[in-house]
C-alpha cells in the first residue's frame, strides 16, 4: 500500500506532534501513526522571502512532515480574511456578517495553488491524498490540473449549510465546480451531506458528500483525566468550590460556540432558580482565537462585559456565580477539570462535531458521572441523544436544563452517561479515518 498524504491548513509543530490538541490534529494522528505518511501544510511562520523556497522537511516516526511559510499578505487575505472572515460565518449559517472581497478570493485561490505547486514534487504515484478543511476547497482541482492521478480525498470539520445559503456567495459555482475534482468528500453529519449534495445538484455537478463523525481517543483522554485529579490546579479548583457544583465550558473564543447565549441562559438560571444561588460556580475557559478578525475582538469585549455585570450583579463578597478565563489551559489539566465537573456546558449555535461534549464523557467517571448540557445545534447532537439537548437560543431552556443537571440523581445520571459513553467508545478518531480512508480507497477514481 502507498503512502497517506495528509494535507491540512496548518501541520502540528514538533512539541504538538505526540500531545495534540483539537479535533482534527488528533484524528490525523491516529490516521498517519504506524503508516508511511506525509503531513503537507503551512508552517505557522511568516516569510518575507520571494517564492523560490521549497518545503521544510523533519521525519518524526513514521511521518515526514513537510511545511511552508506564507507572507504577511496571504495570511491576512487567505486566513483571516477569505476563511475565517467569510467561509467560516457563511458555513455556520451568519451571512449576516460575511465580508466579501474580489482580492481575498483571489489570494486563497493563489495560495491553494502554491500549496499544489509545493506538495507535487513531494508526491509519488501510489500515495492516496486526504486534504482537510475549508482553506483548502479548490486543492484538489489544483492538483488535478497539475496532473496528479492519485485518488484524493477531502474532509469538512465544519457544518455546510444548503444552497439557499450558499449562493450568497459569489464564487460559489465555481468552488463546488472545483470541489468535485475530489474523489469522496467527508462531512460531520447528514444534513451537511445532505446540505453539500443539494449543492452539487443544484449546479448540475455529481454527488460526492458521505458523512463521517468525527470522534476522540476516550481512552487516552480518560486516562489524563483520571492522572490529574491529584495535579495541583485541579486540587485547587476542588479546594476553592468549598463544596459548590461546578458547571464547565471550554471552547475557543468564536462567536458559533454560543459563550454569550450560555452566559445568558446562566443568569436566567440564578434568577429563575434563587434557591440555589450560591450553589454553583459556572468555569468558562475561552482561550482567545482570530484576534486578528473583528468580530473575534467585539465578543472578547462583549463576553468581559457579561462576566463582570453577572458577578457584580449576583455575587457576593464570598462568592462569584462566574469565573471566566481567556487563557489557555494545558490539556491534561483540562481533562481533571473535566474529571470533576458536575455539569458541562456545550451550547454552540452551530457545531461541526464539538469534541468537548465528547471530551467531558470520556472524562466522566462511571460510579458518580456528571450530567451533559448539550446544543441540538451541535454536529455531535444526533449521536448524543442521551444528553440534556438545549436549543441555545433559548436561554430559558439553558436554564431549566442546569437545573435539571444539578439536580439529577445518579441513576439517571448514570443511565445517560452510560449510553453516551458506549457511543463515545465506539466512534473514535482511530475509526474515523479507518472508515474514511477504506471508502476512499474502493471509491472509483473521477475525471
Ligand atoms: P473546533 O471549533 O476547534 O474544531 P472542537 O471540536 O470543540 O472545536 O475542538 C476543540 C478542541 O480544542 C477540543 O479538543 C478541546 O479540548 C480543545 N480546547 C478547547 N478549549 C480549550 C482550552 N481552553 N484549552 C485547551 N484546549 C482546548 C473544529 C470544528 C468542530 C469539530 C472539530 C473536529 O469547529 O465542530 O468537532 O473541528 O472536526
């Protein structure tokens, strides 16, 4: 068998190869361990140089990674702008603040050629070729057009919405004209299957989406919460609850994570539920993300704001409802937080996956597990029907279901979370490739 060609925005640096962290780095983890792999992508450095450069290569296992450096220019006009500026909100549904621009299309399309240019010298005639993620749509038409024969393969981590949504977008014939050049496209769920292939058919182009939930590594990640619920930060957080539940959020700052909908919803919470003031400490851990897009900045101001008038609001001199940290927070401490959380939190407006709602029932343990609080808007949604499902536009309904959580006894907490479980088990990131990777390669070859 040839090699597994990974290519994805941004390669892992050497200190994240063996303990990464997000969905799509551990997934790819598990896909490139044990098998002769090369893992193509931007370095996350910035050059000044002219283009004559070529790819870095470093071997680590069985892995070569092979990086390259952007300027200034196509960081700001490709990444900021064209992905996280516009594709980002447009793929979650919030055409209401996309900023088009000719010139940042035209990068991304400049740099998706670069990224072609620089992986075909690397490449050979048996790899099978897996590219990641919404920077990269028009790759794999690039490489077609550079001759590459190799069966390629595309993954989406984030949702698609259907083509009344999608043709906002000016240049939308044209990247899904493009995206067909891949052989089979993986998408979270089957309304974003459903949602792609409606796309397809709406511009006379062939079906190609499938959907493939993605999932983590529970037993790694429940052996790391296990280990550090003696660490000394989660010792510390036990200690200063002085016996209070704790409810946990951990998302990056971004405004589809639903941060200040669920601020909302706990406030309605401790006015509409008084009898348990002072019972509970909601954590909210956003390390920031994007400070670089404007709407990025505006929640980081808005959440502040939200945290601060809730405190002063509803606390008192020996108790703050909210404790809300914008830094980062190593990932082994966050699975003891996990460890020891009462009630998750998991309300984004619109989710690929969300891998903390699976994080946090990996982390759970079976004789006294917490309670799930979970978005119906979440990809992970559908598989998680054990959880307490919350639209997260209703922060009414945030708030009856923390009352429901806190509240819970444990035979039914551990009923839930046992279903939830096996699930989280079951599908894991190792399966996620597996399944991924086999139907790629009995896929039939496109023209
Ligand atoms: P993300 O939008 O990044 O991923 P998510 O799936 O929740 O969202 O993954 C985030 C990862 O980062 C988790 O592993 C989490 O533990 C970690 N993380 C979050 N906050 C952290 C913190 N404060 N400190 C340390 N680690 C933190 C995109 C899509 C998702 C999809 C994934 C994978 O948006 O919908 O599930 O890709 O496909």
């Amino acid at each position: 068998m040839g090699r597994l060609v990974v290519v994805s925005n941004r390669v892992p640096a050497p200190r994240e190869r063996s303990q990464p962290a997000g969905g799509l780095a551990v997934g790819v983890r598990d896909a490139v361990r044990g098998t002769e792999s090369l893992w193509f992508g931007w370095s996350g450095r910035h050059t000044t140089q002219s283009r004559e450069q070529t790819a870095k290569l470093d071997t680590h296992e069985s892995c070569t990674y092979a990086t390259i450096d952007l300027t200034r220019s196509e960081y700001e006009h490709f990444y900021e702008k064209f992905s996280n500026g516009l594709l980002w909100p447009l793929c979650h549904y919030r055409i209401g603040i996309i900023d088009y621009k000719r010139i940042d299309y035209q990068v991304y399309r400049e740099v998706n050629a670069l990224f072609a240019d620089q992986l075909v010298p690397l490449l050979r005639e048996d790899d099978t070729l897996w590219v990641h993620d919404y920077h990269l749509f028009p790759l794999g038409a690039k490489l077609r057009r550079r001759g590459i024969k190799a069966k390629i393969g595309f993954f989406l981590h984030i949702p698609f919405p259907p083509w009344s949504v999608t043709r906002v977008l000016p240049c939308a014939e044209e990247m899904l004209r493009e995206m067909a050049a891949y052989d089979l496209i993986g998408v979270q769920t089957e309304e974003d299957a459903r949602n792609m292939n409606g796309c397809f058919e709406a511009n006379n182009l062939p079906n190609r989406a499938v959907h493939f939930p993605i999932g983590i590594d529970p037993v790694e990640f429940n052996e790391q919460a296990e280990q550090n619920v003696m660490a000394e930060e989660v010792q510390r957080l036990q200690a200063s609850l002085r016996g209070r539940k704790l409810i946990l959020g951990v998302d990056r700052l971004d405004y589809s994570k639903g941060i200040p909908e669920r601020i909302h919803g706990y406030e309605t919470f401790l006015n509409r539920y008084p009898e348990h003031k002072g019972e509970t400490v909601l954590l909210q851990i956003t390390p920031v993300s994007r400070a670089g897009v404007a709407s990025y900045r505006a929640l980081r101001r808005e959440l502040d704001e939200m945290a601060g008038h809730i405190n002063a609001m509803h606390g008192n001199f020996d108790w703050s409802p909210i404790r809300y940290l914008t830094q980062s927070v190593p990932r082994e401490v966050l699975a003891g937080f996990h460890r020891i959380a009462d009630v998750a939190l998991v309300t984004p407006l619109r989710d690929g996956m969300n891998l903390v709602a699976k994080e946090f029932v990996a982390a759970q343990s079976a004789d006294d597990p917490g309670a799930l609080i979970l978005s119906s808007l979440a990809g992970a949604a559908p598989e998680m029907e054990q959880a307490l499902m919350v639209n997260p536009y209703d922060h009414e309904g945030i708030a009856d279901a923390i009352h429901a959580g806190i509240t819970m006894s444990l035979e039914e907490r551990q009923r839930r979370w046992q279903a939830l479980h096996y699930d989280v088990t079951q599908n894991t990131a190792a399966n996620w490739a597996d399944r991924f990777l086999e139907m790629l390669r009995e896929t039939e070859r496109q023209e």
